[in-house]
C-alpha cells in the first residue's frame, strides 16, 4: 500500500509541475541549457540514490531473514553495515527521488516545491510510522539501537560508496 501511495504521489507531482510550468515557466520548461543541467545533475542524484538502496537492501537480505518468511520482510533487527551508522538508508534515497526525478525532468515547481515537500513526507512517516513498526517488532534491542545510531547519517555513505 505504501508502495502505491509513493507511487501516485511522485507521478501526481510531477504531471502537476510539468502541468503548472508550461503556463507559469514556459522559459524554463523549453530552455535545453536548463535542461541538459538539470538532467544531469538527475541522472547523478537517482544513480547515488540507487546505490544506496541496493547496498541496503542487500544488507537486510544478508542480515535480517531468518528460517522461511516472505520475501522483502525481515525477522532480525538489522545494525550491520551501513545500517551500523544510519537506520534508515533506504528511506533516506526515497526522500531523495523526488527531487531526482524532478532535476531530470527539468521542472523548476517540481525541483523548488513538489519535491522538498515529498521529501519531508517520507521523512515525517519514517520518523512516524516506520520508528512505530520497528519499536513494536524489536522492542528493547531497538531502542537501544535507536540510541546508538541516527536515522539519517550523511558520512555514512563515504564508508558505502
């Protein structure tokens, strides 16, 4: 479900930007000096992002299964890896690709107001919900954790990429 939100609300964001630039940044939708920037610095941004989510869902592949569960769910509190350092890697890139997808498309409302504010969606319902699942599923050991480390650690990423 939460899939299918983050779904809409990224394609929702990005047709009304696309829809409020042609009649408000006309200049701006059509420049390709513009564009060729903002794509660029796009295809970086959602590269890095990736990145980051394919080490951490590797790591929670390697660390957090144990014995027959379905997949994409974990049984074990995860602290290896770059979850030693951040304990919320794969959220930190969802926070980011919006902001990804918006440089590549080249909408300034999408890159200076659509995407900050998904951005601080994600952050709000990780801090919110996810904080709530994973305190309920580990108990003790991960408020302990959860002491130990903090959600997002930009210098983590130095030791990961």
């Amino acid at each position: 479900m939460r899939i299918l939100f983050w779904i809409l609300t990224l394609v929702g964001g990005a047709t009304f930007s696309l829809i409020y630039d042609f009649f408000h940044f006309k200049s701006w939708l059509f420049n390709p000096w513009f564009h060729l920037v903002s794509a660029s610095l796009g295809l970086f941004l959602l590269y890095f992002l990736f990145k980051i989510a394919a080490i951490a869902g590797s790591t929670l592949a390697r660390y957090g299964r144990q014995g027959d569960i379905p997949r994409l769910q974990t049984n074990r509190l995860v602290t290896q890896e770059i979850y030693g350092c951040m304990r919320h890697p794969m959220l930190f890139s969802l926070a980011l690709l919006p902001l990804g997808v918006a440089l590549l498309l080249g909408s300034v409302t999408f890159i200076l107001c659509v995407a900050p504010l998904e951005g601080i969606l994600v952050v709000l319902l990780t801090l919110t919900l996810e904080e709530r699942e994973a305190k309920a599923k580990f108990g003790q050991a991960y408020e302990e954790y959860r002491a130990k480390v903090p959600a997002f650690n930009l210098k983590c990423f130095k030791k990961f990429l």
